[in-house]
C-alpha cells in the first residue's frame, strides 16, 4: 500500500483516545479521518470536541477506502474482536495494550495479518522515546561493559486514594476505574518496560514471577480484582536478568536501573521520553559506595560531581513534548514509524514476532498466582533496529 499520508481511524474514544488526539499534531504523515465507539453519546462527545467525524457503525468504518489504519483503543477484552474485523477487511490494526488476552488470540491474528499481508502493531511506543533510543544506544556501543542485572520499577503509587473517580480527560470522559482495576496494572503498564527490555537485550527464555492482591475493597465495585502487585524475574537468552514490579500501591516510582560490569545506566521516569539518561562509570569513583549513595541523593552534589555521574547526550535533541499529570509521551510515534514502514514495504519495528513475544512476556507475568509461577517462552525475536540514528 502506498501513501504520503496514512489515514488512520480511531475505534474507541474513551479516556486514553484524547491522549491519541494530542500527539497527532507531532506527527505529520496521519490524517484522522474519522472515529468510532460502542457508545454512541460519548462518540458524538468526542467528535464534538475535536471537531472530527463520527462514523454511524463499525461496517461504516471498515467500508470507508481512505482508512489504511485501524487505531484500536478500546477496553483490552474488545481488542481481539476489533483487531480482527479490521484485518479481514484488509486494514492495517494500531492496538493499545495489552495486545490480546491469549496467545492464542495473539498466534491467530499474527497469522490472519500475515496471510492478508498486513500489519499488526501494538502499544506501548516510548521504545521510540529519545531516552530509551539513547539507553539502546549506549548498550550498543558496550558503554557500561557486559550487562547482567536491571532493576526497573513501575510503580504508580496507591491510585484509589488519589479520588480517580473526578479524573477526565480533555473532552470530560471519566478515567474508567472499574476496568482499569480489573484489567490490572501488569496488563496497563509493564508493556512499558518489557518493549525496552526486549529490544535491549533480545528474546527471554524464562520468567519467574508472582502477584497479589494488597487491596482488595478500592472503593470501586467489580466484577473481578486483578491483583495490583507482580514482580517477575526475566531471564534474558543474553544472559541477563530483569527485574519488574508493578503496582498501584507503592509510592510512584519508574526509574531504571542496567547494571554491568564497568557501570550503570539509569533513568528516573520511562513516561517521559526526554527523561535524562545517566551514566556512571565504576572506575570514575574513586571514592567508597557509601559516599556515592550519599552524593547520588543530594541534587547539589550531584551537581558538584558531575564528572562521576553524567548525563549522556541525546540520539536525537527531544522533539515536541505533549503532557497530561506525570506523561510526557507522544503516543502517536508509534503510529507514524508504522505507516513509514507500510510506505516502505517494510515491517513495523514493533510487529510480528516482537509483538508476539512482548504479549508473551506480558502475559506469564499477568498470570502469575499468589505462590509464584515459572514460565519457559515459546516465542523469540530479533531485537528491533534503532529508530534515530546514533550520534557518532
């Protein structure tokens, strides 16, 4: 399929669509054509505000021939019902996370994709942040030695105390926390992390993981609660390890740690792609650990001790910032690396088998159980190529 300009159409206009909305102004190779939703009234809501048009049924959409792109933002158990009516009609699928709730969902639209010669792509897209791309970079060019061990935390602190039931987004949807608390936080957020971890590392071949349940009663009535902890230790082919926790009950808290053998690699926050990228080189101390763990939290040292913790130049200077509370993502890059690589004939960074194997990732840490479980990963990918060119 060739075009300058994708024309993409959104299925789902709730809380995370405005988001969506936001980040097209970035991106100059989209053009929203139109949107759809279950719900009627909030689509018209939607379409209102944003001065865009509202498709009348799902057969409308799918029938109109200037939509290359299906942008499926609805609630995760809708996503494999979406995502395959679009591909039989021959459209392309960008899908919020998680991608599917199966593998076998997973397995079955990765093989419809393949035999219409589509593309299916899922969120997230910060691996195409400048921070992550700097981080890929860095570990490329061997800048702290062999890795072995990462630490990366994606807590989101305890969000029933923080009354998100006032919470809207720009054109007034409520956030949607009765689906977001049995969705989970493993399926929302550690998609964020495991896309870095994979295209940094390669393939896992293992992971060991455990969740559970800290707050049952968060104010919300349910059908079910997911638990709101899971840790996992993923075992990378590569020979590293990861660890990722994931909660809405500790403190906010993303930073990552890549921990090798002459350094560390670090950053405080995975949403936000200019989030700056330290480095810290072991034989640039020379001073005891327990100084530097003194200097490391104090901003005015660290100033004063740049030369042992420094920040690393950019692959490419951050472009526009779009941002809502603690996000500075442009959730639509994801979507223009897609229809560049449709223009190119050439398949997405983030799909097939790395779609695949994230969703696999994603999904043994999800099921895990209150006594733990292992996991050995059917899936493998090749890890995708940087988006930005590196600075020499």
């Amino acid at each position: 399929m060739g075009f300058t300009m994708a024309g993409i159409a959104f299925v789902g206009c709730g809380f995370v669509a405005d988001f969506y909305f936001e980040a097209l102004a970035a991106e100059s190779n989209l053009q929203l054509i139109g949107v759809l939703d279950q719900d009627s009234a909030r689509a018209e809501k939607f379409g209102a505000f944003y001065r865009v048009p509202v498709y009348p049924t799902m057969a409308a959409l799918l029938a109109d021939h200037r939509v290359d792109i299906v942008v499926n933002l609805t609630n995760p158990s809708s996503h494999y019902a979406v995502t395959a009516a679009a591909l039989h009609a021959g459209k392309h699928v960008y899908s919020e996370k998680p991608f599917t709730l199966s593998m076998v969902q997973a397995y079955e639209l990765d093989n419809l994709a393949k035999s219409k010669g589509l593309q299916i792509v899922s969120a997230p897209c910060t691996l195409f942040g400048e921070a992550a791309q700097t981080i890929q970079s860095l570990l490329q060019k061997s800048a702290i030695g062999k890795v072995r061990l990462v630490y990366a935390e994606m807590d989101d602190g305890p969000v029933h105390l923080a009354n998100p039931q006032s919470w809207t987004s720009a054109s007034g949807t409520p956030w949607p926390c009765k689906d977001e608390y049995e969705v989970g936080c493993t399926f929302e957020h550690a998609g964020y992390y495991v896309s870095w971890l994979v295209a940094f590392f390669g393939p896992a071949s293992e992971v060991y993981s455990y969740s559970d349940i800290l707050v049952p009663d968060k104010g919300v009535a349910v059908d079910i609660m997911t638990p709101d902890f899971t840790v996992a230790c993923i075992r990378f082919k590569s020979d590293v390890v990861a660890r990722l926790t994931c909660s809405i009950y500790a403190p906010h808290d993303h930073e990552l740690k890549i921990i090798g053998d002459e350094g560390v690699i670090s950053l405080d926050e995975a949403w936000h792609h200019a989030d700056p990228v330290r480095l810290r080189r072991y034989s640039n101390l020379g001073f005891k650990s327990e100084r530097y763990a003194f200097i490391r939290k104090n901003s005015l040292l660290r100033r004063i001790f740049g030369l042992y913790e420094k920040k690393m130049p950019w692959v490419r200077k951050p472009q526009r910032r779009h941002r809502w509370r603690n996000h500075h993502i442009d959730r639509c890059r994801g979507l223009a690396e897609m229809a560049d690589a449709i223009q190119q004939g050439q398949p997405s960074r983030l799909s097939g088998d790395f779609n695949l194997h994230v969703n696999e990732i994603v999904l043994a840490i999800q099921n895990s159980k209150p006594g733990g479980m292992a996991s050995k990963m059917q899936t493998s990918c090749a890890a995708p190529a940087l988006l930005f060119s590196p600075t020499p």
